[in-house]
C-alpha cells in the first residue's frame, strides 16, 4: 500500500501548502484509533518474526519541530513490542568526542543490527537543520552534506537496512498549544525548555530548513513520509500504517527448527 503521505523523488513539495491536519485524510477518530490498535498488534507479531530471524535490519528516523510529537509517536508505536529487539538512539547536542569526527560517526554506529529495529529519534539531519539555522558552520559545510546523506542512506539499504522517515508535521498554532499544556499542567513542566521559545522565533527558518531537507534527500531508496502531526492519533495511524505495510513487505519468518519429534523432557 502506497501512503498518502510518502513524497516521490524529482517531485518537490512545499511545507507551506503540505497539510498538518488529520480532517484531510481522515474524519473518524474512534475508528481511526481501532484501526491503529490492531496495526500494532500486527507491528507486534511482525516484530518478532523479525527478532527471530534475525537477517534483516528496520532503520525509523523522526524528525519534528520541537513538540512535534517525536516522544509520543515512540511511546504510542513501541507498546508491547519486545524490547531486546527495539532500540531508540535519542541524538542531542554533540558530545567534544562526537564533534571530533565526521558529522555521520556517531550515526553509522547507532544503526541497528540484523533482526533489530532500530529508532532514531532526532537523527543525522540535525545537521542540515540546526547548524544551517542558527548559523553554526557556513552554507559551504553543510550542504554538501544533503548528497553525503543520500550516498549514506544508500549504503545502509544497499547492505541491508530498510529505512523509514518520517518528518511529523505541525502547525505554529499547534506548537504553542503543546508548550502551553505544558506549562499547565505540573507533571508536564519538565519538557519545558525556555531554549524552546529561543527556537520558535525561528519557525519559518526551520520551515525552510526542513523543507529543504525532505526535498533534497528523498530518494528511490529512502523516502520521507510527511506525516500531519496536529491530531495526534491521526499522526499515530498514518505512521503505524507504513510501518505495517513495510514489515508485511519484508516477510521476516521463524527460522526453520530442527526436528524435535524425539526429544523427551523428564
């Protein structure tokens, strides 16, 4: 199945006229919500065929504007999973080590292994996004980088790895909701980062930046899903929906066990 959401290499959007609402798709939240229940049981059941078989390798990369529901999509996607065959890389401020290597090191080494799902949450494209917007290297440094990306992902599918991203796309008026609630309700107040409102002053620069990156490094082997991030649960079944479809498209299966007609437990 072919998702509404999944841009085509050569066909360049724009952000600006890309929809961040689920009344667009969909207008039905409780079917929708019965609907990602039973995706996921699949996404569970295919999970562990994956784990036990242990030849193939499920890279899922997010990006969002801050509050854009990175941390939810997780939570919401990787219930019920096993968790010995997940693993979430969360990348932040580089590290003096990570900052001493090229911008992919401290990437290439997060990228899951066979049988394993890995999910990145933020990824290699903070480094075309970030370092562009607030100007810590010069247009010259990076982006060259969108063509080291695609070369990058190319030799992560091209040995083995099928990759998903997603970039979860909200509105202003959706970000300031989120970081308003958050500033309601007391169990929330620790998400709140003041760094956050320093960040939205630059919306339309982020737009741009991360307009730029859908277009430039969506590729016949490694696609971005724009997914419309207002409605949560929208967001949560367009996304699930893709992974299903890629995992029945894997077909992984249990290995083939010996014959164990004669084994006797005492």
């Amino acid at each position: 199945m072919t998702s509404p959401h999944c841009l085509i290499a050569g066909q360049p959007i724009s952000l600006a006229e890309t929809s961040t609402r689920a009344d667009d798709f969909h207008n039905d939240r409780d079917k929708a919500e019965k609907q990602f229940q039973k995706l996921r049981e699949e996404f569970i059941r295919q999970q562990a065929r994956l784990y036990a078989e242990g030849k193939q390798k499920l890279l899922i990369v997010l990006q969002a504007m801050d509050a854009g529901g990175k941390d939810g999509t997780i939570r919401h996607s990787l219930k019920g999973v096993n968790p010995q065959g997940v693993q979430v890389t969360s990348f932040k401020k580089p590290t003096t080590e990570e900052l001493d290597h090229d911008f992919l090191w401290r990437i290439h080494k997060a990228v899951p292994g066979r049988g394993m799902i890995g999910v990145f949450n933020r990824s290699h494209y903070e480094d075309v996004l970030v370092v562009r917007v607030h100007n810590y290297v010069p247009e010259s440094v990076w982006r060259p980088r969108y063509e080291i990306i695609n070369q990058f992902e190319k030799h992560l599918t091209s040995t083995g790895t099928t990759l998903l991203k997603f970039f979860l796309h909200i509105s202003k008026e959706e970000q300031k909701e989120r970081f308003q609630d958050r500033l309601n309700e007391p169990e929330s107040n620790w998400k709140f980062d003041r760094e956050d409102l320093e960040k939205r002053k630059f919306w339309d620069d982020y737009q741009l930046a991360f307009q730029d990156m859908v277009n430039n490094c969506t590729t016949k082997h490694a696609a971005w899903h724009v997914i419309p991030g207002d409605q949560k649960w929208y967001r949560n079944l367009a996304i699930m929906q893709v992974i299903v479809d890629t995992l029945n498209q894997m077909n992984p299966q249990y290995p083939q066990s010996d014959d164990l007609s004669d084994v006797v437990l005492e």
